[in-house]
C-alpha cells in the first residue's frame, strides 16, 4: 500500500512538479492529521494572504518602476488612483502608464521556496513514522505528528 507522505515527497522532487498540486496534496495530510496551524499556511499559499503583515518575507518581491515598456517579465500595472499618485509624484505633464516589472527569478523563488517547507515537512512526518497508509492515519500517526511544530517562517 502506498503512502501519502512519501509520494508527496516523490511529487516534490520531481523535475516538472506542480506546485498547486502539491499544495493540494499537502492540505489533504495536514487536515486529515488535524493540524491546522500548518494547513493555515497552505490555504493562504493557495488563496492568497489576506494582507501584508501575514505575507511571509519569502512572498515579498522587490521590483523596477517603469513607464510602460512591454517587456518578457511579470508586470503588475497600477491602478488609476495610484497612477494619478504616480504622475503628481513624478510631475508628468501627461498621464503615463507605469508598472512594477518583477523578475522571474523572484517569482521562481518563491516556488522553490514553498516546495522545500512541504518537502521538510513530510520528512519530519516520515521521521515520526506518520506516513498515511492509503490515505489513512492511524490515531498514532495524528498524535505523533501534533507534536511537530507547525510554524512557518
């Protein structure tokens, strides 16, 4: 029978790993275990942090303000109150576009960086011998891994 931590980590260590689906994946271990600490932080990488203070500093990416010029990045576009901002700011005399071009070397940080605290994660649970044997925790397997602290950095 196959066993739900270890594929996990199988799934992590893959070359062309989906990181929702891990994300899914550990979300299913961790509320099957009732650990809702860390499964507080999957559902925010999944959904989104409902604001900066609970944004990780691995989630915090710096950028280049540009007046548009398209370019192969990820660019995030302001809003028009704070490009009015922007233009008073810079003292534009005409409305400009202005955009925050974020490398993908960040973004692909940040990736990295969710799949190794999943990856630690399910080393720690296999350590304790909480492996989900066919999707199943035994009540040994729950208590054991309550026990491991849930905080993420």
């Amino acid at each position: 029978m196959s066993s739900i931590v270890i594929d996990l980590q199988d799934e992590i260590l893959s070359s062309d790993c989906d990181i929702v689906q891990i994300l899914r994946r550990a979300h299913v271990i961790a509320v099957k275990l009732g650990l809702k600490e860390f499964d507080q932080w999957i559902s925010y990488e999944l959904n989104g942090y409902p604001d900066q203070n609970a944004c990780p500093d691995y989630r915090k990416v710096r950028g280049t303000l540009k007046a548009f010029n398209p370019e192969s990045r990820l660019v995030y576009e302001f809003p028009g109150d704070q490009v009015e901002h922007l233009d008073r700011l810079f003292g534009s005399p005409l409305p400009m576009r202005y955009a925050l071009h974020i490398s993908t070397a960040s973004v692909m940080d940040i990736i990295e960086k969710v799949k190794n605290t999943v990856l630690e994660w399910t080393l720690k649970l296999e350590e304790e011998g909480v492996l989900g044997e066919g999707m199943r925790f035994s009540d040994k397997e729950k208590q054991n891994a309550k026990a491991l602290p849930q905080t993420v950095n």
